[in-house]
C-alpha cells in the first residue's frame, strides 16, 4: 500500500513521519518506533501487511534517520516527549505503540505517563534499563571507540564513505546489510554516539514506568545467545512489573524478531490488537 512522508513539528521539533491510509474510518491505529541509531526503514518488512489492518504511522526518532538532531538539552525522556507531543497530531484515537529496542522503551514510557494516548503497547525485545543486556554491553564498549565513530560520521560526505568502518563493526554480514547499516549511520546525528545516559541511575524510574502500564502489553522476547537483549529473567521481571501483560518469546531469534520472524510478528501484533 502507498505511504506518504512528511514532517510533522511539535514545536520543539521536526519528526519525520511516514503514514499508510487508514483501511476504514474504523481501523485503529499504530505507530512503530524504531530502535537507537536506527530509522523508521528497520519495520519494512512488515509495514505492508500491517497497513492493510491499521492506520499505520513510523516515525524517525530525533537524531536519527531524517528528523531533527539531538539539541544541547536532550536526555531520555526527550524522546518520549517527541512521541507524546506528535500523537495528537496525528489522529484523535488512541494508539497501539510498537517498539523495538530503545523504542521499546519509548512507547512504555508514553503509555505509562499518558495513557489516554495509548490503547495498547507492543514491547520488541525493548531496553529496559541497568537490568538489559546491552547495558553490560555498552560498559564494555570503550569510549575512545565511540568517539571515533561519531568523528566519521560527522566528516563523511556519502553514505559510502563509512562502509569500511561498518565492514568492520558487523564482519560477516551480507552486501545488503552494510548498506542498510552505512545509511542508517549516515543519517544519524554523530552526538548520539558522544552521549553517555548511566543506566544505573534510573533503576527505580524503569520499575515505576513500567507498573504504571495499564494497557494492554505484549512482550516479544529474543534470545540473549542470538544477540537479545532481555534475558527470560529479565522478561519475568518486567511482566511481573505490568499488570496486563503477557510473553512472548522466541528463542531462535535475537534482538530484532520483527525483521528475522516478520510474518510472526504481523500475525501477533493483529492477533494482539483484536484481543
């Protein structure tokens, strides 16, 4: 089904929103939130079909993908806010918030602090916090690395000019990959990488977000081995937190099930919303 881009601006900033036309003046509506340093192409394989049962939205999150960059002031919940802000000017119905990783905790972090935006919640292997995987990651990750990463980005003049460093970061992906991967990092603002958030620090602010969800949530799960990020205690812990939730998870994929299982993801979140 055709789709439209545009910009919407919420006063503080240009997000770049991509929209499928609703099936019926009925349908009800979802948006999809894509990942850190990602964009909002990281759905495609699912935005066809799932535009044919809702009134689809994906946007590009600040700093990434075709939407403004960071600003001096940003932290995490400038990205909740974006999304808080744009929604109302979107549609008059409530939402099904869909997001992967990062944006998994987006789309919580919406839900819990406005619910009358949000019907319901679809959690993508989402990052939750000092208790995720990639937290252990992240402080293993040398800073100095980073920085260097974030000077490429910033001097390069084509997207092309970043392959070799992407080659280097993800050896053995195929052709196609490294160019998904080298746009996305071209048209990603270099500060995100220059920024730091300490997840220790935010323990008991994740525990409340995620116990003040009163829609309904479905949880889809990785597996830590494939690359995931949420280990099963960690999935326990976080449904034990929301109060209508449940799990779903599967262990042959890791930290994107919407792209690696797409046609499962399509028929759960349809069988979700119809719940």
């Amino acid at each position: 089904m055709t789709f439209t881009e545009r910009y919407v601006h919420t006063g503080q900033i240009a997000l770049n929103v991509a929209e499928w036309p609703a099936p019926s003046p009925d349908s009800q509506v979802m948006m999809l939130i894509h990942g850190y340093g990602s964009n909002w192409h990281t759905w495609g394989r699912v935005v066809d079909k799932l535009s044919t049962e809702f009134h689809l939205f994906a946007l590009d999150l600040r700093a990434m993908g075709r939407s403004g960059r960071l600003g001096q002031s940003s932290e995490r919940q400038t990205w909740a806010d974006d999304i808080t802000a744009a929604l109302p000017m979107l549609g008059d119905k409530p939402a099904i918030l869909a997001g992967h990783s990062f944006g998994g905790w987006v789309a919580a972090a919406v839900a819990s602090q406005h619910p009358e935006l949000v019907s319901g919640v679809i959690l993508v292997d989402p990052y939750s916090g000092s208790h995720s995987e990639v937290g252990k990651q992240e402080r293993q990750q040398r800073h100095e690395e980073r920085m260097e990463r974030a000077n490429l980005i910033r001097t390069a003049q084509t997207p092309d000019d970043l392959i070799p460093m992407v080659t280097a970061r993800y050896a053995g992906a195929s052709e196609g990959s490294i160019g998904y991967i080298t746009r996305m990092y071209f048209e990603m603002d270099p500060a995100l990488e220059e920024v730091r958030m300490d997840p220790s620090k935010d323990v008991d602010m994740f525990e409340d977000m995620f116990r003040a969800i009163q829609c309904p949530t479905l949880l889809i799960q990785g597996n830590v081995e494939k690359g995931g990020i949420m280990s099963d205690e960690e999935a326990a812990r976080v449904i034990g937190l929301i109060a209508n939730s449940r799990l779903l998870s599967w262990p042959k994929v890791g930290h994107s099930p919407h792209i690696a299982r797409n046609h499962d993801f399509i028929r759960a979140a349809k069988r979700f919303a119809a719940e």
